[in-house]
C-alpha cells in the first residue's frame, strides 16, 4: 500500500511504503531506526520506518521483560545494527529517571553496556530525577542523554563512554530536565522546567549545544528572555515557565525553526513567557512568534498550564496547542508571527479527548492525502482530521493514555494503569490489548519487527525497573540469554 507521509511542516512531504508483510522480521527495510521520541524532530510519532507488526500478526507477539538498574519514566530509542563492543547489534537505548543510559540488546535481551553518571549515589532514590527521552547523532555512532544533575552527555554508541559533558543549568536541584532531547541540524536542543510543587527559584529555557564539542552555544530564557545566557535562577526576579510537555522542544524541520509551550508564570509579551506558546530561529536567538490565550491570567492563578503539552505541527503554517484547561487550540504561524505580543486569535478552540487534563504529545499522521491528528488523556483517546484548516473529530473511546504513535498503519497507544492498546486508526477499532504493568510518562516505541515500553513510575524513586520488549515467533535474530522473562 503506497501511503504519501507528510511530517507536519512546512513543504515537507515523504513517500513511505507500508509492505503488508507476514510474521518473518528478516524481510524489514534495513536501517529501521527510531532516533528519538515521536520518532522525528517535529515528534510526529508517526515512522515512516515499515515496522513489521501488521493486524495479521500482532497477536502472534511475545512479551520479554528485561531488569534493568533503574526506572525509564519516558520511551526508549532504537538503532539497527550499529557497532557496539566490537561487533553489530541491534539496540534499545533507555535513560532512567536517576541518570543511568542503558543500552539493551534488542536480540537477546541483555544489557550491553551502562553508563552511570559520577554522582549518581547523591540523588538516587530521592526527588531529583530526569524523565527525558535521549536522543541518537546522525551519525549512528553516538547518542546524548540527560541525568538529574542537570548535564547533558554525549555517549559513544560502542561502548557507553563518555564523549563530552555540558550543564544547562546552574541550580539542578530546582531546574529539571523532564522532556526529551532532540538532535538537529549539527545541535542537541533541550529544555528545562521545575518539579513537582513549582518550588522556586527555577526559568524554562531552550538550550543550544553543539553536538560535536559539546559546547553551549546559545540560551533562550522563558522569564527574563532579555538576558541571552545560562542565568543563576535568583538573577532573575521571576521565577517558573517551565518548558516540560512530553515533546519538549518541536522542530520544523524545513526551517529548523523551534516551537515550545511554557507553563504558569509571569507574561507581559515582551521578555516573560508564562503560558505562552513560542517560535524561534533555529539558534533561539530570536523569537519569531508568540501567543498566550486571553485567560493567561486565569491559568497562571490557578495552576493550568497551556505547557503541560507541547505545540503540535498539524501542517504547513499551523500549530495546535493543548493544556490542562481540557482544551486544544489551533493557531497560524502567520498570526502569531512577529515580535509584538499575540493574544487569544485561536483558528479552533476544541475539547481533549475527556475534557481533562492534557499531558501527553498527540500524533500526527498523513494516509492518502488525509492529515490525522490523535491524542489522548486519563480518561479517552480520540482521533481528528485536519482538513481545510480545520479538526473534526471521527473517533473516540474512553479509554485513556500517554502519547500515542503510529507506525506500520497501526495506531499503539499506552494505558499508565497497565495494557498497550492497538487500534486501526481510521476506524478506531481496537484490534489488540497487549499485556504490560503500569507507568506514568512512558509510551511505546514500534519499529524492526519489535515493540518497546518502558514501566515504571518517576515518582516511586525505584532504583530499578523493567523494559518490556516484544517479538515476532520465527524471528531469525533473536537469542534470548538465560533467564529472560517470557509472556
């Protein structure tokens, strides 16, 4: 089935083919990767990668579950047969909510290497932890990961070592690096938040590094946005306007222009950012664009952040934004473009999935021509068209969920309670109910004939935790060491 695959950005369009193949995972297209969460730099959550998993074999899977030292609040990454340890693996990378980057050899099950930042004994199983995503280099030779000291590491795919270390904090304790990374253009961009209970004094920020030397190359601040650097926290007067949705920072890649979503805090257009919606340059060292709803004010005072989520891009000149007023709001890049301060002028203002909250990356996916948007919260899962600038929604359930992702034509969405579900995606219906424990952030990667899923919850401060991964029967690859965990 030959599908058109348009990755919501500008006058970027991909031709993918979705083969209809049988059970034999040794007939999957070669370099089969998943890079980073939402599988592209715009977090689509749609690969257009063939996955290997169809209706005609999904319930023929096999569940491994792998110990590992360490909690995965997040997703994991896949890379096709890179060299690690002297010979070609396939490989599962995962970064724990305390900072190990765990690299899981997708054949066997068995951890290949794992990379311990130094102080890690001084905050393991206490509040300080990180729920980002890591990201891979272009090259397949190197991946970057966040750890609660507030570091990013680049690490060598071969061995776990470490390549350079860069801080894009000055106070860790009270700056989180929640979100995922994202890898582009020669950079490494990440974000940064607060914890639980905003304790101050902590700024939302877009940091840029150079991917080769590691060094910080610009800062965005979100409060105090006059003052281009990496700020000590308390030589900003303001304080919160996290930057901390599931996606973090949302990368159009025809511009490598950034969009990313602030939480509460002070707005006043012009250097604070609270509740805003906001477009830079590919450097951060401009905004381009911005937007707050009319009720900004509202949402500071009571604890509903426009950021629980981050910008969405739905097509060519359009973004949609959710939030935990139980609300998604569309928006031009057109209108909200420019330096001057933008408020409310939504396109389309509809509800979440539920009516609730929203903290999790909807997915954007384009099937013969038709641009599908899916999302879901704690208590449904719904799915939209996106036709003539518009959203109408085709489905829902009450069913609820993290981020949901597509991929192989199938739409996989994760319930935190406990069970992966997996749905035709046009009609909703849902074709399996996959087993698997309970979670929080994490959502499913699909790619290369296998699925994997992190468990586990950032705020149980566990020292360990478990990956579910799972298989197709006749698979060739697989070489399961003794005592791997079967369902």
């Amino acid at each position: 089935m030959l599908a058109e695959v348009a990755v919501a950005a500008r006058s970027v369009t991909w031709l993918v083919l979705f083969a209809q193949i049988g059970s034999l995972p040794r007939l999957i297209a070669q370099t089969a990767d998943w890079p980073q969460f939402g599988w592209d730099v715009a977090s689509t959550g749609a690969s257009n990668a063939r996955s290997g998993i169809t209706s005609r074999n999904l319930l023929s899977l096999t569940r491994h579950q792998i110990p590992i030292d360490g909690t995965v609040d997040a997703s994991a990454i896949y890379l096709q047969g890179v060299a690690v340890n002297g010979s070609a693996h396939d490989v599962f990378f995962v970064t724990t909510t305390y900072g190990k980057t765990i690299a899981i050899d997708a054949d066997s099950d068995a951890v290949l290497w794992e990379f311990t930042p130094s102080a890690y004994s001084s905050w393991a199983g206490t509040a300080q932890v990180t729920t980002s995503t890591p990201a891979a280099d272009p090259d397949r030779q190197h991946i970057y990961a966040a750890a609660p000291d507030g570091s990013i590491r680049k690490l060598a795919v071969a061995d776990g070592q470490v390549v350079w270390s860069t801080a894009i904090t000055l106070l860790p304790q009270y700056e989180k690096i929640a979100s995922p990374l994202k890898v582009f253009n020669g950079n490494v961009i990440a974000v940064t938040g607060g914890y639980i209970g905003d304790a101050p004094l902590y700024q939302g920020h877009v940091a840029i590094l150079d991917a080769q030397s590691g060094s910080l190359l610009h800062v965005w601040n979100s409060l105090c946005s006059d003052l281009a650097e990496l700020m000590a926290p308390a030589s900003c007067p303001d304080t919160r306007s996290a930057i901390w949705g599931r996606a973090g920072a949302v990368i159009d890649p025809a511009t490598g222009n950034i969009f990313v979503a602030t939480g509460n805090g002070p707005y006043d257009g012009a250097t604070n950012w609270g509740d805003s919606v906001i477009e830079l340059n590919p450097d951060a060292t401009q905004v381009l664009g911005n937007y707050t709803p009319a009720d900004n004010l509202q949402l500071d005072d009571g604890d509903i952040d426009l950021g629980s989520t981050s910008p969405v891009l739905l097509s060519p000149g359009i973004v949609a934004q959710g939030g935990k007023d139980g609300l998604i709001r569309t928006l031009s890049t057109e209108s909200i473009g420019g330096l001057a301060a933008h408020v409310g002028g939504e396109l389309q203002i509809i509800s979440t999935p539920s009516g609730g909250l929203l903290y999790t990356a909807p997915a954007v996916w384009v099937e013969n021509g038709q641009t599908w948007m899916f999302a879901a919260d704690g208590g449904a899962t719904a799915a939209w068209t996106f036709t003539n600038g518009s959203l109408t929604k085709m489905w829902s359930n009450p069913k609820g969920g993290t981020s949901p992702v597509v991929a192989g034509g199938l739409l996989y969405v994760y319930n935190p309670q406990g069970g992966l579900y997996v749905y035709d995606p046009v009609s909703g219906t849902q074709l399996a109910q996959l087993e698997s424990g309970s979670g929080h952030w994490n959502s499913p990667i699909v790619v290369d004939g296998r699925i994997a899923l992190p468990e586990g919850n950032a705020n149980e401060h566990a020292t360990s935790g478990v990956v579910d991964i799972w298989t197709l029967p006749g698979d060739v690859r697989r070489r399961p060491r003794p005592g791997s965990v079967y369902h």
